[in-house]
C-alpha cells in the first residue's frame, strides 16, 4: 500500500505554480526560436524547437521536483519510495505491467478508431508518432528517444503519480486521485486517438505504484511501454 507522504501544501501549491510557469517559459522560448532562427527550412526548424521546449520543459521540471523534495526536507526514496535495493523485482513488475498495458491499450486504441470513423471523424496519430513516420533522419529519431523513452516516463511519473496522486488521495479523494490523474495523464498527450487506451494505462500505472510504494515500477512500466511503441514505429516503416 502506498505510504505516507509528509509534504506540505504550501510546497504543493508552489510546485504546481512554478511548473506551470515552466511551461509557458519553455512555449515562450520556443515561439521566439521559431520566430527568430532562420537558416532551416521551416519543416526542419518547428521540430527542433517543438523538441527543445519540450525538453526544456521536462528537464527544468525534474529540477522542481528535487527543490519540492527539499524544501519538505525528503529524499527521493522517502518521498516516491525509490528504493533502489527493490530495483530488479521492480523493473521486472515494471515489464509485465507494460506487455499487459500494451495488450490494452491497442485494442481500445483500434476499437477507438472504429468508433471516430463510425462518426466520420478522421483518427490523427500522435505528433511524436506521425514525426517519427515521416523522417528516416537519424538526429530526428534520436531526439524523440531521448524525449519518449527518458524524459517523458520519468518526468509523467514523478508528476502523475508520483505527486498528484498521492496528494488527491491523502487530501481524502481516492477515487478522484485515481481517475483524475489517468484523465489528466490521458489528455496531457492531447491526441483523441489515444486518450482513452492513455488513460487507461495510467489506471494501470497508479494502481502498480499502489500496490509497490515505489515509483521505479511505474517508471520502469512507462519506459518500456514507449521504447516498445517507439521501436514499433521504426520497424514498421519502410527500408529505403
């Protein structure tokens, strides 16, 4: 069962603030880049900013959370349980709960994309998805594994569950910790087609920190989930 977490609100608040703040600096920034980086080709230039920002944006956040941790006067095992002793047996719950989130998420993605064609909606891939179709460029491809295999998992982790669910559930909300968070985890990758099979995933991944009071699980989890997604997508397309 998920322990204890002995932050303040105060520092809750703050965090939350600053990583709002956060993101309309990294936007910002990006704006100015595109705005005033000539050289590249527009195509070109929007994907190295659209990038930057939004590694940006994870890194300084990573950055908050470590002064969060601080300011509450926690490590990072006390306050997300990273026990790093655990960190086989969690790896190895990690992967089994990503074949089972695969396995789920696919087939509530497809039955997702029946149900929008069925009401003349046109299913649009996930940006990242559709960027990485498109190039064979290895700089290109490289830069989105960085982005959805290292970044994103640890950085959504430690922002989903590893802070907002814990706070929604001991501010006396469980279910809304529970489902609000997956909502909320489901809509921050702004994408219809994906949304629901996401938020189901981050059912999943809530309920795997519930159960191992440690966030390298879920980490593990999101990152496997990805790189598999990633690979996917690479190994589809065509050679040459």
């Amino acid at each position: 069962m998920l322990s204890y977490k002995r932050w303040s609100p105060d520092s809750l608040l703050r965090l939350l603030l600053l990583l709002f703040v956060t993101l309309g600096a990294a936007g910002l920034v990006g704006t100015a880049a595109d705005t005033y980086w000539s050289g590249l080709p527009e195509e070109t230039r929007r994907f190295w900013v659209s990038f930057g920002s939004g590694a940006l944006m994870q890194l300084a956040g990573l950055a908050l959370f470590a002064r969060f941790l601080g300011e509450n006067q926690l490590s990072w095992r006390e306050g997300f349980g990273l026990r790093l002793e655990e960190a086989r047996r969690m790896i190895l719950l990690g992967l089994l709960a990503a074949a089972v989130g695969l396995v789920l998420a696919m087939a509530i993605m497809f039955l997702s994309q029946w149900l929008m064609t069925l009401v003349q909606v046109t299913p649009v891939p996930q940006t990242s998805i559709e960027a990485l179709r498109q190039s064979d460029d290895v700089a290109r491809r490289l830069a989105i594994a960085v982005t959805a295999i290292v970044l994103a998992p640890v950085f959504e982790e430690l922002l989903f569950r590893g802070i907002l669910y814990p706070a929604l559930k001991q501010a006396g909300y469980p279910r809304s910790a529970l489902w609000g968070t997956a909502l909320l985890f489901g809509l921050s990758h702004v994408n219809l087609v994906t949304f629901a099979s996401l938020t189901c995933f981050g059912l999943l991944l809530a309920a795997l920190y519930e159960r191992t009071d440690n966030l390298l699980a879920p980490i593990a989890a999101h990152t496997a989930f990805n790189a598999t997604n990633y690979v996917w997508v690479v190994l589809s397309q065509p050679s040459g």
